[in-house]
C-alpha cells in the first residue's frame, strides 16, 4: 500500500487506549476513567447553595455520595453553575 502507516505488532501490544472524562477543577485537570461513570448531572438546586456540604443524596432509586472537589482540592470555586456530582461505581 502507498502511504500506509504500520506499526510493528510488538508496538502495537504495549500501547493501550483508555477513554476518559476530562474535567476542569481551578487549574488542575482530572480525568475519570469512562466505565467507571453513570451518568453527570447538574447539582441540584438544594446542593447549589452549600456546595462545601458533603453526604448522601437521593437520586431516583440510587444512593450517591455527594464530594465537592474544589473544596477537597483547595481550589476556588468560580461558578457554582459549572459544578458537576457524578455518580461513579467501581468495578
């Protein structure tokens, strides 16, 4: 073949690919495996309002643990808006 790219089979076998979200927290980028995500949402409007509170929230039939990163992080918040709770299970 013209122009085709090869990559030699033991190449190949030592490169992996992994898909992850990627995520903004003050200056620091975070990424979090995809399989281990269920779904993002928006926070909540009862969250929006104290979101240095950690706990429990109710979501549909699921239990979540709620984390402010930028507060674990030590990194201010900016937009509170821009937050995100994510629901993770690992595997």
């Amino acid at each position: 073949m013209k122009n085709a790219l090869t990559v030699s089979p033991s190449h190949r076998a030592s490169q992996e690919t992994y898909k992850a979200i990627v995520l903004t927290v003050g200056d620091r980028l975070l990424a979090l495996p995809v399989n281990f995500i269920l779904k993002i949402i928006n926070a909540p409007p009862e969250l929006s309002d104290d979101l240095n509170a950690m706990g429990l929230i109710y979501l549909k039939d699921r239990v979540l643990t709620v984390l402010d990163l930028y507060a674990q992080l030590g990194v201010s918040a900016g937009g509170v808006g821009d937050r995100k709770i994510s629901n993770s299970s690992c595997k």
